[in-house]
C-alpha cells in the first residue's frame, strides 16, 4: 500500500500537469503555465527510507546499469517493466534493493531535470531581453517618425532590426510549450519508476 505521501506526490503531479491551477506567479522569469518546483525529494517519491546497502561490485554494477536503462526517456514502461523483473531473476529483489536501484534513477532523473529547469531560465531571460530590444526599437522608430525631419535611413534599419528581432522571438517562443512540459514528464517518469520498483521488491519478498 502506498501511504500519505505518496499519493500527496501523485495529487502534486497533477496539479503540475494541470495549466490552470499550476500557473506560478512567484517568479515573474518563469514562462510556464506549470508550477516551478526547482528540486525534488527522494523521500516524497519512494514510500519508504531507503537503506544503506553493502553490495557486492557484480550486483552493484547490476543496480548501476538497471537505473541507467530506467533513466533513460526513449525505454518505454514495458521495457523497464521486463528489465526490472530480469534483474530481480538474476540477483534477487527485495524492496531495500529495489530501493537503491531507485535512488540512483532519481540522481540520474532530478538532475537531469535540474539542468532543465535552469536552461528554460536561462531561456526566459533572453526572451525577455530579446522582447524589450524589440520595444525599445518601435520606441526609437516612433520618435523617429515624430521628427519634422525623420531620418529615414535610421528607420528603415531599425524596421529591419526590428523584424529580424521580431522573427527570431516568435520561433523561440513555438519551443516553449515543449520546454515547459519536460520537466513534468520527468516526475511523472520517476513517480511510475518508483510505483514499479517498489511493486517488484514486494513482490519478492521484501
């Protein structure tokens, strides 16, 4: 049975994935509709404390490659499923087992989406500089306009700064949505790892 705070984990997943609910307001830097959560816990996603294993280096090579195949966004569920229940044939389950095998997907995967996180910052901040080059040159043009005697040879260069600029925000902007919901996929990615790991060691016994 999965306690508390583990279905508090999966209602949090929810709302992150819900745009309407999840919009945060706290960083005016952050562009997207989901809730910024910088870092996540390991204690939240896995139901029980992890224990310190002394493993042998072939099982602890075994538990190292199983967490990089979990890790990995491209093996689907099924696979990972398969991959887990070889593992356990050849080198036992457990949950204290299956537990370190989840704690190094969860390095892999948080920090992963660590770096993530701080690109779509990085991101933003240049949109946002990008976007106020932009006002600044329609500033400029309508001042320039407003001259009894308008440089036009200023205008007509700040015109195509301007839809240079203009083109190159827009572009950006259509990778936004895909950004945002990277991070999301990650969590739900190590909720469902963490669901499968935790069914297997119980399954055998631990």
């Amino acid at each position: 049975m999965w306690d508390v705070k583990t279905v508090a984990f999966g209602a949090l997943l929810i709302a992150c994935a819900t745009p309407l609910a999840a919009a945060d307001f706290s960083d005016p830097t952050w562009p997207c509709i989901q809730r910024k959560v910088e870092r996540l816990s390991v204690g939240l996603m896995w139901p029980e404390p992890l224990a310190k294993l002394k493993l042998t280096p072939e099982t602890d090579a075994a538990v190292d490659e199983l967490a990089e195949t979990l890790a990995l966004r491209r093996v689907d569920l099924e696979s990972a499923r398969a991959a887990v229940a070889d593992f356990a044939e050849t080198h036992g389950g457990g949950t204290p087992l299956m537990g370190e095998v989840f704690s190094r997907v969860f390095d892999r995967l948080s920090s992963r989406r660590t770096r993530i996180i701080s690109g779509i910052g990085d991101f933003s901040l240049s949109q946002i500089a990008l976007s106020e080059k932009i006002d600044a040159a329609r500033a400029e043009m309508d001042t320039q306009m407003a001259q009894d005697a308008p440089d036009y040879d200023k205008v007509d260069a700040l015109e195509e700064q301007l839809d240079w600029d203009q083109r190159i925000f827009t572009d950006r902007q259509k990778t936004i949505t895909y950004l945002c919901e990277t991070p999301t996929l990650l969590e739900k990615r190590l909720y469902e790892i963490s669901q499968m790991l935790h069914a297997a060691g119980r399954k055998d016994g631990g």
